[in-house]
C-alpha cells in the first residue's frame, strides 16, 4: 500500500522528468566548480532542484485539476480520478518547497536571498495558461533558473556561461512545451485558455517551436566558445542538433499522432546526450 502511493505521488508530480533540467544544472556545477565542488555542495544542489521541481509540478497538478478533469486527454490523471487527495498533493507542495528552501539556506546567503524569486516563478507558472500565450517561455524561464542556480550556488556570483546555459533551457523546454500543447488546440480555445497553439495554430505553433529549437543550438555552440570547450562537446551537441531535428520531423501539421513522442521522450534522451558528452569532453580534454 505504501510503495502504491509512492508511486502515485512519483507520478503525480512527474518524477522521470526531471531529466529536462537535472543534466544541465549539474553541467553548470562543474564548469562553476571547474571540476566536482565538495561533496555537501553537491548533495544540496541536488536536494533544491528535487525540491523544486516536485514542489512545482505539485503545485501545477492542484491548480489545473477543474481544467485537467473537462479536458478527455487529463481526465485520468490522479487529482482529477481522485487516485490522490488534494492534501496529499498540498503537503507534497509545501514539503517539497520547504526542502527547496532549507537546501538554498544551507548552500549560500545568495542563493537563500534568491529563493523567493524561484518560488514565485514555480508559482506563478501555473497561472499563466489562464492570461497569456507565452505560458510556455514563462515555464522554460522557470526550469532555465536551474543551470544559473547550480553555478550561484559553487561560486555565488554572476556570470555570462550560467545565463546562456539558463538561456538554452528556456528555449529548449518552451519548444518542446509548444509541441506538447499542440494536442489541445481545440480545447484550449473552446476553454478560453491562453497558448501559442491555440493563438497561431498547429502550423504557426511548430514554425515557433522550430526557431526557439533553432536558437537553442546556436547558443549551446556559443557556449563551446565560452567555455573554451573541446571537439567532444561540439559532438554531443551534434547529435543533440540531430534528435531535435528529428523531433520537428515526426511532428507536422500532417502528422501529429506522435506529439508526446517528440515533445517528452526524444528530449529527455537530448538532456542526457548533452550532459554525458560535456561530462567527457570536460575530465578527458
């Protein structure tokens, strides 16, 4: 019974994907740290972005569980089948936000001044669908705060590699977001709900996707420069340039029946391609 309702908050809030921000954060600890940091910086680092990537997609669950249950492609998620209770997902929010903040007080005094700011975004985030269409850049903001907290959290001070790290997961998470929001044109403006698809359609949501795609790789190359990176780096980033062009390609305004495909497995397998080829181009080269 214990280890179902594990697996039922594991669920909830979506655990696997942590995958999406995980990799680049902890490629920013190294490049900060200019090798591994000590252990307990590590350990903190990776307790805040559990912390706040749960709490947050927590959060998200309560407060779209009245749209998730109109809408027939969420209606059996957990909030909404009543597979979870809303105090369950309420204490997993407040725990996992308390974690967060625990995590920045015990990492430095920035990042635990910092921390409201990250709060807010987890926050707000889930609102936005419900006022504008650029939603999807506000969640890619959300999840880009995670490289640039990685590096405030070795060095606690500012610099341009964390915010152009910051920058390619914004774009990258709001590419693949659009995609993902493209199974719920029709619902979203039936609803009243704000998205680029629902506002520039299936053929202009994808163009969009595709530049902020295209942007994503332009910068992951500027970053080679940057950091004064190695042919291996370059490599990984060329296999990842081939996944998310193949990504666009499985997707069209003719073929839309692999949207979840595109959007959440090919990009997790990105992530990981980008971080296990940095990893080795940093310690080998």
């Amino acid at each position: 019974m214990v280890l179902k309702k594990l697996k039922s908050y594991g669920e909830l809030v979506m655990f696997s994907h942590t995958l999406f921000s995980l990799p680049f954060a902890l490629i920013s600890m190294i490049w900060a740290a200019n090798g591994l940091p000590a252990a307990a910086t590590v350990f903190w680092i990776l307790i805040a972005l559990v912390g706040a990537r749960n709490g947050a997609n927590a959060l998200n669950r309560i407060v779209d569980k009245d749209i998730d249950k109109k809408n027939p492609r969420t209606a059996n998620r957990h909030l909404p089948k009543g597979l979870v209770k809303d105090y369950e997902a309420l204490g997993i929010v407040l725990l996992c936000f308390f974690i967060f903040i625990i995590a920045a007080y015990k990492l430095n005094p920035l990042c635990f001044m910092l921390s409201p700011v990250a709060l807010f975004l987890f926050i707000i985030y889930s609102y936005t669908k419900r006022f504008t269409w650029v939603c999807h850049i506000i969640l890619g903001i959300t999840c880009g705060g995670a490289p640039v907290g990685a590096w405030l959290a070795v060095t606690g001070k500012f610099a341009i590699a964390p915010i152009v790290l910051g920058a390619v997961v914004t774009l990258w998470v709001a590419g693949f977001d659009i995609i993902y929001a493209t199974q719920d044109i029709e619902f979203d403006r039936k609803t009243g709900l704000f998205s680029i698809p629902a506002k520039f359609g299936l053929k202009g949501a994808l163009c969009i996707s595709s530049l902020f795609h295209f942007i994503t790789v332009l910068l992951l190359i500027s970053l080679y420069f940057i950091m004064h990176r190695g042919w291996i780096y370059l490599f990984g980033i060329f296999i990842s340039a081939i996944l998310l062009i193949l990504e666009h390609y499985i997707v069209s305004p003719t073929n839309t029946k692999k949207m979840k495909i595109a959007s959440y497995n090919i990009n997790q397998v990105v992530s990981v391609c980008i971080f296990i080829f940095t990893v080795l181009d940093f310690f080998i080269l």
